[in-house]
C-alpha cells in the first residue's frame, strides 16, 4: 500500500509538473512576485488547465470570483508599453498562445469586471504550418510579452493572458486552457475604438478549427491552423 501510494504522489507531481500556471505580470521592465497583479486562479496549487469553455470560471479562474478580485493589485502601465505574463513553469505543452484585454467596470479590482461583452483579443502567436506539420511556439519559454496598443484610451482594463494546449485536443473538452487575469490601469493613452467584442465565456464554442484538432494527424488537404476567436485588434 505504501508503494502504490508513493507511485500517486510522484504521478501527481509529474502531472503538476507538466502544467502551469500564469502568476506574474511582466510591466514596466519588470516581473512582479506571484499573484500581486494576476487574480488567484483556482490552480495555483495544482497547476491543472480549465477545459470547460462554457464555464463561467472560464473567464479568468479566480480562486473566489467575488472575494479575489479586490485582493489584487492594479498595476499602473503607459498604452503602447509592453507588458505580459511569466508562468511558473515552461510551456511544456504545444498550443497556441493570445491575450485579450477588457474594459473594467466599474474598477479592475471588482468582480464585475469583464463579465459583458467587452472583450478583445490584442495579440496571438499561433503555429504555422510547414511541411505537412504545424510548427509551435517554443516549449522551452516560460514567459508571453505582448503590447498594448497605443490608441487604447486610457482607463482601467483585465488582461487575460491564454494558452490553448492541443496535445489532446482531438476530441471536445480535450483542449486544456492555461490562463492569468491582471488588473490594470492603463494611462497616457488615444481614441481608439477596440473591437470586435466579445463575451468570456462565449467566445469559444470549443468546435473550432483551432480547438479541436488532431496535431498529430492532420489531414492530407490541411489549410493550415485557423485562430480561434475575434480578430487581434492593433490599435
């Protein structure tokens, strides 16, 4: 009995391993400690993906959705500056990578934030498709950087930082999402117009191209990966 126990402890931990999650926000030059700006998601000891895309929890995880996030920072950042998120492990699985950003009402710290259909996606870095293979974003990185357009009017935002894992991605519900929620104050900022806008959850049906897919196997007429979700809106 204490063998097979032992033998689940260190399946568990490879499983912990392999997974991630997306503490720390990556602003002003520098990365901030763990959860300081990123609402607690649920897997912060677990490391394990939210596979439900219906899920209200889906959006961005929080360990509370009403309590977590008013006991998180709101970072201050200039549109235009780079900003992302640093995992606490590599990205061991192949996926494709995006972050979205939301208007937040009434502040970014209330748990009403991003709760309408006030999403947009501002960056993705999908595979491409070479030789009859997609080709994915380094396994071996353990951090995503992106910029926040500099025609964002000025305000207070979430930025979801995502990764779509499609190791077993070949039946409904297998495709595993890694995802970080900070809180912002963006300043400095222009007249833009984000959009399309869309709603988390509702963005993903989890039928899509990009989501279900066999990476292993594609088929002889392969196109190429399509994008889940929105277009990236530049600014």
């Amino acid at each position: 009995m204490k063998a097979f126990l032992a033998t689940l402890t260190v399946v568990a931990a490879q499983l912990a391993a392999a997974h991630y999650t997306l503490p720390d926000l990556i602003a002003n030059g520098t990365t901030a400690a763990d959860w300081v700006y990123v609402r607690t998601t649920q897997n912060h000891y677990s490391n394990a993906p939210i596979t439900d895309v219906n899920s209200t929890e889906f959006r961005c995880y929080e360990l509370d959705m009403n309590a977590t996030p008013g006991q998180t920072s709101i970072a201050t950042v200039e549109a235009g500056s780079t900003i992302g998120f640093k995992a606490d492990n590599d990205f061991y699985h192949p996926g494709y990578f995006s972050a979205y950003m939301s208007r937040a009402s009434p502040a970014a710290n209330s748990p009403e934030a991003g709760t309408g259909q006030t999403w947009f996606k501002i960056w993705e870095d999908p595979p491409v498709f070479e030789n009859g293979a997609l080709v994915f974003p380094s396994e071996s990185m353990n951090e995503i950087t992106f910029t926040i357009p500099k025609s964002l009017p000025s305000g207070q935002y979430l930025v979801r930082g995502e990764q779509i894992a499609l190791h077993v991605a070949s039946s409904v519900g297998g495709a595993q999402f890694y995802i970080g929620c900070a809180q912002l104050n963006v300043v400095n900022g222009g007249d833009g117009a984000p959009g399309p806008l869309v709603s988390i959850p509702g963005v993903y049906t989890g039928y899509e191209p990009g989501i279900l897919i066999n990476i292993y196997d594609l088929p002889a007429n392969y196109p190429g990966y399509t994008s889940p979700g929105p277009a990236v809106w530049r600014g």
